[in-house]
C-alpha cells in the first residue's frame, strides 16, 4: 500500500534570544544579543499509508504539535523532505488544502455569537462545496454526533465538549482524505471523549481516511490506533505496533485477582498498587510473573486472576524515563 504521508529528516529549528536576569544583562542584550538554537524537531523519518490511523505521541515539548503544522504548511522545516498525498505542504496550494485537515484541541474556528450552523454554510463556502454533497455531509456528521438540538444555538452558550464536535465537523465538512489532530478530546470528560473517538474511527471506515492523531489520553490511543510513534526531544524513540511497544519496554505485568479472604496480605507476591471492591492489583517483574502466578493459586484460595500488560500510559513514561537515563 502506498503511502500517503512520507516525511524524511524532518527538522525545524528556532533562534531563540537568551539573557541572564538584572538591569545590567537587560542593557547589554539591548547591544549584543546572545541567541541559542531549540530543535524543536531534529531529524525524523516516518512514512503512514493510505487509511492508516497512527498515534503520534510524546510529552509536552517533544515536537508533535510543530511537526503537524509543518504537514499542514502552517510552518516551514528548517531542512528535510514532506510530502501529503504528492503535494509539498509549504506551498498552501488549493488543491492540496482541500485534502487535508487540521483540528487543535485547544484552538476555535467557529464564530463564538453566531450558531454552527453559520460556521458551517461559511466553510462550504469557502471550499466550494456543492449545496446538496454539503447538505449530506452536515446532516450525516450532526446524526452521527448527536447535534440536532445543539446546531441552532450560538457557540458561545455550548459546553467545552459540545463545541470540540461542532469544531470536528466544521473541520470534515470537505471531506478530506488526511486528518492532522492534535489532541482533539483534550479537557473533554469520559462520555464526549467516548463518542469523538468512534465519530473519528466511523470517518476513518466510511471514507478510508488517513489519520495521524496526538493525545495525552492513552484511551483514545488504544481504541483508534494499532500503530504508535513516540517521539521525544525532536526524535523518534519508537515506530511500531502499540502491542509491541508494550512488550519492548514494560518491565512488568499487572496481575488483578480477587480471593475468597480478603484480609491476606499479598506485599509479599508483588507490589500492590491497587485495592478496589474486592479485587487487588498486584505490579510483578515480566520474568517472575508465572511463578508468581502459580504460587499465588497454590498457596491462597483464589476465586478470580487474570494477567495483563502493564497500561500503555506507564509504558510511554517509561520510555522517557529510560531515554533521559541514557
């Protein structure tokens, strides 16, 4: 399958000026200004086929939200090599802009007095999109969001949640074939959270979008993406499947189990990190989890086990934490 994002040696660097504290360092930079180099992306490669959905993730300041608006051409590389269905993002052309889409969490393209529904007529405008093809597509998004009651009222009355899925179908109303999104349930609660990531995984199935997706809630991770890049300073520390970064970097597994004598003090068969109606979660080393699990079962009244991966959340801080040890 070919590829639809192909990026090679990514970098975006920035000039930053620098200075020490005091009046006097304030006078001297007015005259000599002293400057360091931040590489906010240094050097990354990574190619995402056609309908691929990809966790791009990372912790604050690793270069996610800069490489997005170098895919949009929002932002020039310093140096290396983009291209997004064989356009050059940097060049904003028509054609290429009506392919592709960019949504920020944190970031309103609707007018705040006005209803969506206005935002909506104005983003066929500005696209050109045929009345009876926008018609379906707006009415189509608004069932498959539930907004029928929300459309006639002005942004400004919506709730954060109800406003990020108005943003998500002003920002698909084109139907583009590639998704840029940047922590699009960010601040949302669990039920919006929950319903924004199988509106993204029902677009991603209908019109076999591509889909490169940033977010700190390893719940959408999880539910929508297969494959994950973790990047960190700039670089890319991992490209692969989630199940085999899991495997790759946890060094434990999570045993949850609950017994039949709730009193029994378990500290001793592994660390307990959780207590919960009944039922313990015990951390263990990977390499001691099946004779821990066998003596567990021959040595208490087990009523229920059952062994799992360490979450995803702590596999990725782990992955930093081994990266900044180097």
């Amino acid at each position: 399958m070919s590829s639809v994002v192909s990026i090679s040696e990514l970098a975006k660097h920035y000039q930053v000026p620098e200075r020490e504290g005091g009046l006097k360092a304030s006078v001297v930079s007015l005259f000599k200004r002293k400057y360091k180099t931040v590489k906010a992306v240094n050097g990354i490669s990574f190619d995402v086929r056609a309908g691929e959905v990809v966790g791009f993730l990372g912790p604050n300041g690793a270069g996610k939200t800069t490489t997005l608006k170098m895919l949009s051409g929002l932002l020039h590389p310093t140096s290396g090599k983009i291209s997004v269905m064989s356009y050059e993002p940097r060049l904003r052309s028509h054609d290429y802009l009506r392919q592709i889409t960019l949504v920020m969490g944190n970031r309103n393209q609707l007018t705040w007095d006005l209803p969506a529904l206005d935002s909506f007529d104005l983003q066929r405008a500005v696209y050109g999109i045929p009345f009876d093809d926008f018609k379906r597509t707006r009415d189509e998004f608004i069932e498959l969001l539930d907004l029928k009651d929300l459309v006639t009222k002005p942004v400004r009355n919506l709730s954060l949640g109800e406003r990020m899925k108005m943003e998500i179908v002003a920002a698909l109303l084109h139907k583009p074939k590639v998704l840029f999104l940047d922590e699009p349930t960010i601040g949302l609660d669990v039920t919006m959270q929950r319903r924004i990531r199988s509106f993204v995984a029902e677009y991603n199935k209908r019109y076999n979008a591509t889909v490169l997706l940033t977010s700190h809630y390893m719940a959408d991770v999880e539910a929508l993406c297969k494959r994950v890049i973790v990047i960190h300073h700039g670089r890319i520390l991992f490209d692969g499947d989630l199940s085999n970064l899991v495997g790759q970097f946890s060094s434990y597994k999570t045993l949850s189990l609950s017994l039949q004598n709730s009193t029994v003090d378990l500290s001793k068969y592994g660390e307990v990190v959780g207590k919960e109606d009944g039922r313990v979660t015990l951390r263990v080393p990977k390499a001691q989890t099946s004779h821990v699990t066998a003596k567990l079962l021959s040595e208490l009244q087990v009523a229920d086990l059952t062994v799992e991966d360490a979450p995803v959340d702590d596999v990725i801080d782990q992955v930093f934490s081994q990266k900044e040890d180097a």
